[in-house]
C-alpha cells in the first residue's frame, strides 16, 4: 500500500510543482485527460 501511495504522489508532486498557475494546472489537467481518451479509444 505504501509503495502504491508512493508511485501515485510522486508524480502528482512533479507536476504541481511544473506548473505555477492555476492556468498551468488546467492545461495539465486537460492533457492528462487527453492522454486517457486516447488509451480508451485504442482499446
């Protein structure tokens, strides 16, 4: 579990702190969301 929790908020911390707006976040968001519409539809 500990291990879980630490792959997940690793590259949460990453990407927090790559983006210093809230316009960042939203773009980051967006590309997430992106990135697994396109997992979805390969499968």
């Amino acid at each position: 579990m500990k291990t879980l929790l630490v792959l997940v908020l690793v590259p949460v911390a990453f990407a927090l702190s790559g983006c210093n707006t809230v316009k960042g976040v939203g773009q980051d968001l967006q590309k997430a969301g992106e990135k697994i519409e396109d997992v979805a539809k390969k499968k």
